[in-house]
C-alpha cells in the first residue's frame, strides 16, 4: 500500500530540500499541490547520522510524519528538520 501511495503522489526530479551531509539521501514524491507529499530520507554509510534537511520555497513542510521507520513527527527547528538516522536506513516521511 505505501509504494502505491508513493506511486499516485508521483517522484519528482526535484527535490526541494537538501540535506547536511553527502551520504543522506532525499527523494521527493508529489508537489505542492498533491493530496498527500513524501520525502524518502536514505542513510547511506556504516554510521547512524544527525541528519539536518531544509526545505527550499519549491517543498515547503510544517512538519514530517514517519509513515516507514522512523518513530516520531519531526518538526521544523529554525526552518530545519532535524533527527537522527542509523546506518543503512531509509525511512519515509508523509509531508504535513
């Protein structure tokens, strides 16, 4: 159910956020307009991360809402999103 939920928002080539680090990974599925927006948030390195992602004008979110994995709403500090990602993990966001 969630990879076809991911499927009708649809990927975008854009992303609109950024993420700190090289090895965290950010896919971004809807628009500003779809019923409902993910982000897909990959650590791809041996070692658990603090991740910091930031949303540019293009994807703004109020908050994140972990659909797969993760364990709590993220909410923005200073514009940032901000949590902690172990290694080898992927987690999916619903974009509030």
């Amino acid at each position: 159910p969630l990879i076809r939920r991911l499927n009708q928002a649809g990927w975008q080539p854009e992303t609109g956020v950024r993420s700190n680090h090289a090895k965290i990974l950010v896919e971004r599925f809807g628009t500003r307009d779809s019923q409902e927006r993910f982000i897909t948030v990959r650590n791809a390195a041996d070692a658990a991360r603090d991740v910091v992602l930031t949303c540019d004008k293009v994807f703004p979110a109020m908050s994140l809402h972990p659909v797969w994995h993760g364990s709590a709403d993220v909410l923005p500090q200073n514009g940032q999103f901000k949590f902690r990602l172990e290694g080898w993990t992927t987690v999916v966001y619903q974009v509030q």
